[in-house]
C-alpha cells in the first residue's frame, strides 16, 4: 500500500462511521497464476491492539448492532430466509474513501441488525478494501495462504475479508458476535429441520 493511500483510508473509516462479522461461505479460488489480492505491507499475527477498536464499535454508519428493522428507513428485502433477511438501502452511498463498493447488505436476525457486507467488484477496490480492514482493525489470521480470507476476531465484533483472485470480487463483514452466533445456529438449526424434510 502507498503511504499516501493509508491516511486516505483512515479517513474514510473515520468518516465511514465504522462500527464493527458474520462468517460466510466461501468457495475455493480456482487456480491461478495471478497474485493474490494481497498487499504485502501486513504480516499475519496474533490479533493486536486494533481488534480493541473493533470491540468498542458497535455498527455501521449509525446503525447500531441490535437495532429494531422497525427503526431503520428505506430498506429493500434482498433475500428473505424466515427469521434471517438480508436488506440493502435505497440510497446507500456506494463509496467509503477511495473505494467504490459494488453494494452494502444489511443483516437481520429475528428483526434485529447484527452484521454488514461491503462489496468491491474489481481487484484495485478489492485490494483497498483489504487495506482499509487492515488499517482498521490491525493484524489479522489467515488460516489457508491458498484462500483470500482474513479474520480478525474480537470479544465483541468480528470481521472477515473475503476475495476471488479470478474474478476480483471481495466482501468484507463486520458483525457482534452473540448475534451472529444466534444467526449461525438459526442457520443449523433451519438445516436439521429442512434435512427431516428429505
């Protein structure tokens, strides 16, 4: 990363109003002979004093982890799974600093928001995003060298980056953890019951 590129960033978490994970599946980057999405100016590690920060926020531009869907305006069902919904806003500004996102997705557990996906659909914004996670929220684990997902995991909020090296896509979630553990074993539960239906 430019160190001209890392105040920029910081700025615009900053103004951003990042207030920190919900895990999601991801599949296996195809071979590949391209670079990863990867810069080289982070060194994996132990989480550091940035995953503190990550603890004390508690949402997204003003939404607060917890928040009643009833207290939140101009939202658009993107995916309706019972008691999880996935939601966009109708004039969500599609940029955070120098990245332009390819979309925002709200979570919903049980009426209550508890996690958000930003979305980059090119690998220059992709690479920014994974800098602006990383300036964000300080060291992160990458458990496979093979897969572009980074954790950093706090006692309170987690975040997670996610890329395809061969499309260029990345998503970054930031979520609180009781409600996202509530959401996990919704989902675990919602598969033994549908997995009866067979």
């Amino acid at each position: 990363m430019s160190p001209a590129l890392a105040p920029a960033i910081a700025c615009a978490i900053t103004a951003a109003g990042l207030m920190p994970g919900a895990a999601f599946a991801q599949e296996k980057p195809a071979a590949t002979n391209e670079a990863p999405l990867t810069l080289s100016t982070n060194q994996p590690g132990p989480p550091s004093a940035s995953v503190n920060r990550l603890d004390s926020l508690s949402g997204f531009r003003g939404l607060k982890f917890g928040t009643a869907i009833g207290d939140v305006k101009d939202l658009t069902v993107v995916d309706d799974r019972g008691i999880i919904k996935t939601y966009s806003k109708k004039d969500d500004t599609l940029v955070v600093g120098p990245i332009k996102l390819e979309g925002i997705v709200y979570y919903f557990l049980e009426g209550k928001f508890y996690g958000v996906s930003l979305f980059t659909n090119n690998t220059p914004d992709s690479i920014k995003l994974l800098d602006y996670a990383t300036i964000a929220f300080g060291n992160y684990i990458k458990p496979d060298k093979d897969v572009e997902d980074y954790f950093w995991e706090g006692k309170v909020s987690n975040a997670r980056y996610s890329g395809k090296r061969d499309s260029g896509h990345a998503e970054v979630f930031i979520g609180d953890n009781s409600l996202l553990r509530k959401a996990e074993e919704a989902e675990i539960k919602g598969l033994i019951n549908a997995g009866k239906d067979l």
